[in-house]
C-alpha cells in the first residue's frame, strides 16, 4: 500500500527573542508566574518584513534542503495557519510562488493550533489518493499580530514561528512496521467556540480582531479530548502508549502536555518540549518541535512518533506516523 513517508524536516522563527521579563514591562505579571503557570520562558516575536509567509517559505526551503529535493519536485503546498498574509489568496499560494512553483496546487488549512494535524492527514490523503507524489506540509503563525497586548491573560502564552516538512508518496507493506503515517483520527465541536476565538473577521466586524480565551475552561477540556482521541489513533493502528518512542504534542502549556502524558501512561522522557523556547505557536507549534527533536538527534529514522494537538473550536486530533 501506498504511504506518506517523511523525507524532510524544517524550521524558521523570528530574529526577535521576548523573554518573560520584557512582558513585565507591559502588562501586570512576572517571569515566576508565567513559568510557574505555563512552562514558557520566551517566545519569537515577528519583526518588520517578517510575516506567516515569509516564515512559512524559509521553514519549507529548510525542509526541502534536509530532504535533499528541489522545489520543482513538490506536487502540493498545505499551509496550516490562523495568521495569514491576506484574506486570500491562500498563503500557501504565497508560499507556492516563493519557492518559484508553478505547477501543482495550494491552499491553507484553518483548524487552530490542531491545524498542523489537519493538515497532515489531509496530506497522507492525497497522497493515498494518487493526487501528490511528494507535498509540503507547513505550520506557520504571527499571532503576535492578533494579540490583545493589553490582556495578560493570553499575551504572555503565544509566539511567531514556522515548521514544515516534506513528505512522499511510497511502498509500503500494510503493517505497523511501515514508515510514513499510520493513522489519523480528527475531531470537531463548535458548540466550544466562545472559549477560544478571535472577535473579529471580514464578515462579521471588518476587522482583523483579538484573540479571546477563557482558560480555565480550554484546561478542563483539553486533556480529555486529547487522550480521547490518542486512544482512538492506538485503536485504528493496533497500538498501545507502549510502542509509543516520541509523543510530540501541541506546545500550549506544560500543564497541559505533563497531565496528558500521565493520562496516557506515556514517560515524560519520550515527550518533546519546546514550549519553554517558542511558547505557543499555534499550528507551527509541532513541526517547530519536530524540527527541534529530530534536528538534535532525538527522534531517528524507524521512531514511532505520536502527534497530538487541540485548538479554537474546538477542533483535536492526533497523527501516528513512523519516522
């Protein structure tokens, strides 16, 4: 059977570092309250110049060169971003004509901080499908730009950045000792959305918006839905937390991530976090960790890798794919 094999990994952030201190300078916290409360010690702040598709297109060209491949060689460009350059065009056609593709077809994928796993199953889809060979599939964010700077409750959790990969299309033997992606479960409830949006839009205000969080009540959920929908990933792909080498989940909140791994029965050793350096980065946050982990020789070839995140919404899901 056919499979979505990573060949390639790729990251970009911002050149501006905002540790916890500066944030003392403009709202009412402290660097001890926000590490005590969320793991984050700093995060990437996106400058003049810097947008989600110029991030976006340097994580990709750094994808393509781990991979080895030429842009022209890549079939499909998905973009998983809240932050786009535009309305429209998609950034992913930004992106597209970035690297100087003229061929093929993009568009962006809009579920949140889950986005990156949205995007990856609908990768492994059209790779399935026949429709793609080889695709770029991206996570970039500025939700800098979308920040309340005045609301201390959530300007002191969210950074800028972009991870990619590339993955293929190839032969596989239909058992769990494949590589590429072995199951993908994806879930949605809208009845959520107050929890966690953005008070604003074209069709609504005709604005761009702030971001909006009630987060004690994203907390409550999350854990539950996330280990829900794990459990549904190891039901479809024959699997147990056991066999599990690397989990790398969305980069929200070290709470989060440590009650969730617990839940699991998955050691916090096999937990990739890079929360405390980025903070979250929304549906860049797992290839920018994925990036990390497998640029630093953690996660190698033939690791099975859990992917799992929850967003606005809410939307969830997870990804098993060996690397």
């Amino acid at each position: 059977m056919i499979r979505s094999v990573v060949r390639g990994f790729g990251a970009a952030l911002p050149k501006r570092v905002m540790p916890n201190r500066e944030l003392e300078d403009i709202v009412e916290t402290s660097d001890e309250w926000i590490v005590q409360r969320t793991g984050i010690r700093q995060r990437y702040v996106a400058g003049e110049g810097e947008t989600t598709a110029s991030l976006g297109a340097d994580a990709a060209r750094a994808a393509l060169e781990n991979a080895g491949m030429s842009a022209d060689s890549i079939d499909l460009i998905i973009c998983a971003t809240s932050t786009p350059d535009n309305t429209f065009p998609a950034t992913a056609v930004d992106i597209q004509n970035r690297l100087g593709i003229h061929h093929g077809f993009a568009f962006d994928m809009q579920a949140v901080c889950s986005g990156f796993v949205y995007a990856m199953a609908t990768a492994d889809l059209y790779i399935r499908g026949g429709l793609a060979k080889r695709v770029l599939v991206i996570g970039a964010e500025t939700f800098s730009r979308i920040l309340d700077w005045k609301d201390r409750t959530t300007c002191v959790l969210f950074g800028d950045g972009a991870g990619a990969l590339v993955l293929e299309a190839d032969e596989g033997n239909g058992t769990n000792a494949d590589r590429g992606v072995l199951a993908a479960q994806l879930r949605s409830d809208g009845v959520h959305k107050e929890k966690l949006y953005v008070d604003g839009g074209p069709s609504s205000t005709g604005t761009v918006g702030h971001l909006r969080m009630e987060g004690r009540e994203v907390f409550k959920h999350a854990v539950g839905m996330i280990t829900d929908v794990i459990e549904a990933v190891f039901e479809a792909s024959g699997t147990t937390s056991d066999d599990i080498d690397w989990m790398v989940p969305h980069q929200a909140n070290r709470r989060i991530i440590d009650a969730s791994a617990k839940k699991l029965g998955i050691p916090i050793e096999k937990v990739v976090v890079t929360v405390d350096l980025h903070g979250n980065t929304s549906a860049a946050s797992i290839p920018l960790a994925l990036a990390t982990a497998a640029g630093d020789g953690r996660i190698k070839k033939g690791d099975l890798v859990l992917l799992e995140a929850m967003g606005g919404g809410f939307t969830w899901g997870a990804v098993l794919v060996r690397w």
